[in-house]
C-alpha cells in the first residue's frame, strides 16, 4: 500500500460512510434497510447461503453473502499480503530479535481482552449466551489505528512501526482464529485438499517452472513471457478454487485467498505496509494489490453499509463486553506483556520509546471496528446478540478519543517526519 495518508484517508471515510448511512438507515427504516442486506440476488445458485430443505441443499446468493464472504475475501487477501512478506522475507518486520517486543505484545493484546470480555460474561452470568463472542474484542484495525497513531505519536515515532508491527501480527492471529474458531457450518476438511492443490499447481505452473527454465538466461524468456501474456489471470483461478473450497470445507469463505497469494511472485524486499516506496515495486504481488486498492476501498463502504445497521435499540449486554475487552483489556494486556518482554525477557523497547509509550499504544490498538464487526456478524446468529456486539464494535472508535486523552497525560513527545 502506498501514499499513505491519502490511502488511509479514502479508507477511513468511506468506510465511516458506509457505516454511518446504515446506522442512520437502520433507525429510520430498518424493515427496507434489512430487505436491502438479505436481498436475494440469485436463487439455487453455485455459491451463497446454505439452507437444507428435506435434506436438500439449495442457496442463496444474497447482498450480505456477496458482500461478506465473496468481495472482503479480496481485503483478507490484502492483509494476508502484508503477513505473509512480514514473515518470508529477510527483512521482513515479523524476523528476527527485532520483532519480538511487539509480537509479545500483540499476544498480550489478544490475551487481555479475551480474560475481560469471559470474565465479565461470567460476572454477570450470562456466558452461554454470548461466549462465542470471545474473538470479537482481539481485533486492531490497522488503518484507522495507524491514523490515531499518527495523531497521538507523530509520524516520525518509533511507536508508529511498533503499531504497525502489532497490528500485523494481530491480522495473522485473527485470520488464524476466524479459520478455526467459526466455520460456517459442518467442517468437511477433505475439501481443502482442493484449495491446497490449486496453491500447488498454480506455484509450481506459473511461478516456479518459468523461473527454473530461465536459469542461466538473463533476458528470463519464460517469465517474462508469463507476467506478460498470463499475468494474474492463473492466480485468479486458482483463487476462485480455493474459494470455493474454503466454502465446501465449512471455512469462511472470505479467507479462502489466503493459501493463494504466497504462490505469487513477490519482490525480495519490502518497505512495510502504507510506505510511500511500496508504489514503486513492479513484482506481480505488489501490481496486484496496487489495482486492488480502488475496489477495496469501495468494498470497505459497503461492508460498512452491510454490516453496521444496527438499531440504537439493540445496545445491551454483549456491547459492554465488546467495547470493555477493546478498551480495558487490549490496552493493559499490551502494557502488561510488553512491559514482560523489554524488562524480565530484556528485549527492550526500540529506541525513543518508553513504557508509557506502550500503553498509549495500547489505546491506540484498541480501535477494532472493521475487523471486530466482521467478527461479530460470524460468531452470532443475525438477531439482537448479534446486533449489541455490532454496536459494541462500532463504538470502539471511541478509543481513538481515549488514546488522544492518554497520549496528552502521558506526555507524549510527538516526532514529525
């Protein structure tokens, strides 16, 4: 992802707009808003909503389907991108001594407010109901975090690449919990022999085998001629396969691009998510997810618009839970084994950053919107549960305001640059 600010801006706004319109469109009519969401696009169709009827299966491709498990499958697919260089390349921000602090921390920033949101559920006696909303509370949301970050810290402060490493590692552990924790339904592992056979063919036919021909040959014929006449289009089936996979296997859908994107040819280098110097990076990976950038936006403003029309009536007891683990939890739990790594590990902290420093970060990362309500509209059945999580994912934005007050008592020194 490259120029940053306005990336991060497009993002923001179009996603708080799509948002705010179905809040808005939720409370005024939400009989035609909820007809919009389900409307059913095409019925008995390949992919869509299961529904068993005397033992047939027959389903249905509407909105919320399409826009949920089919298009975020491509801002998955973008994280997933970011992930997987972090980790694969030799200075990739997630090797390495370097790294750990942060990655100690993203663990503390998972832990905390899982211990929060269970242990007030059984405070109040009411975790059968709402347990399985547990993983709701763990979400950072990497853009809209990195904007506070920016606000609170400065661009130029070591706590930005901090953040931005936390809010990677804690993508990687959401996707992990998503594929595990909330199958859509019967779990048929068998299937993903498919998507990993698709990653397997498409690795080896237009990756591997064009790079092992051009040994010796500096002008990289096969390659060349492969990114040129080929392009992504290869990546693209294989990706629809393991979509579909993913949707048999009983996975959520929207992750089924994730085995796919590590076959694609990528540069041996990378100057970490939102840099500017990522523009110019010609690898296929990269061209991909520069053209992604556009739909992705529009994507993330209909997810917000299909996803946050929430009626203000349905604020009860799991959007305390929510909005107490984001903003009790993830911050102390972040403080806490931060606090673990740099002084009993002795890891230390990077350079002009203090453990203050750390918890306003913490603050910061507790910001889980986009991925919390993803979560959210998974782990619960449609319905009043369902919608307070949602809310309580929508107001974890007020963290932002949290972090800027924290940031002011902790006397936080902005760098600019």
């Amino acid at each position: 992802m490259y120029r940053v600010w306005n990336y991060v801006s497009n993002y923001s706004l179009l996603l708080i707009g799509g948002a705010a319109l179905a809040l808005a469109w939720a409370n005024v009519a939400p009989d035609s808003y909820h007809a919009f969401v389900d409307y059913p696009l095409v019925q008995n169709f390949l992919i869509g909503q299961a529904e068993y009827e005397g033992g047939t299966l027959s389903r249905t491709l509407t909105v919320h389907f399409l826009i949920n498990d089919v298009l975020m499958a491509l801002f998955f697919a973008i994280a997933a991108k970011e992930v997987w260089e972090a980790i694969i390349l030799e200075e990739g921000s997630l090797r390495g001594r370097k790294a750990m602090t942060p990655l100690i921390a993203t663990a503390g920033g998972m832990l905390g407010p899982v211990l929060v949101y269970l242990g007030l559920a059984v405070f109040l006696g009411i975790l059968p109901d709402v347990g399985r909303g547990w993983a709701i509370p763990t979400a950072t949301d990497i853009a809209f975090s990195y904007l506070v970050g920016r606000v609170v810290f400065g661009a130029g402060h070591p706590a930005i690449r901090f953040l931005l490493l936390l809010a990677i590692a804690d993508d990687a552990a959401g996707l992990v919990i998503l594929a595990i924790f909330y199958p859509t339904g019967e779990v048929a592992p068998a299937w993903l022999l498919l998507s990993l056979g698709a990653a397997i063919a498409v690795f080896v036919l237009a990756n591997w085998l064009p790079r092992r021909l051009d040994r010796g040959d500096q002008l990289r014929q096969h390659s060349t001629w492969v990114r040129r006449r080929l392009s992504f289009w290869p990546y693209l089936i294989a990706g629809a396969i393991s979509w579909f996979a993913f949707q048999e296997a009983g996975i959520h859908p929207a992750l089924g691009l994730l085995p796919i994107v590590p076959t694609i040819p990528h540069a041996d280098r990378s100057f970490g998510i939102f840099a500017e110097a990522e523009a110019y990076l010609t690898d296929l990976l990269n061209w991909i997810e520069h053209r992604l950038k556009m739909p992705v936006q529009i994507i993330l403003f209909f997810f917000g618009l299909a996803n946050a029309g929430v009626e203000f009536s349905a604020i009860g007891a799991p959007t305390w839970l929510v909005m107490a683990g984001l903003l009790v939890g993830k911050p102390l739990g972040i403080f806490a084994l931060g606090w673990f790594a740099a002084r009993v590990l002795r890891l230390g902290l990077p350079d002009g950053m203090n453990l203050a420093d750390v918890f306003v970060l913490g603050c910061v990362a507790a910001i889980g919107f986009t991925v919390a309500l993803f979560v959210a509209s998974v782990a619960f059945p449609a319905g009043a549960i369902q919608d307070a999580a949602k809310m309580g994912a929508l107001f974890s934005f007020g963290a932002s305001a949290v972090a800027i007050v924290a940031g002011r008592l902790a006397r936080v020194q902005k760098v600019e640059g």
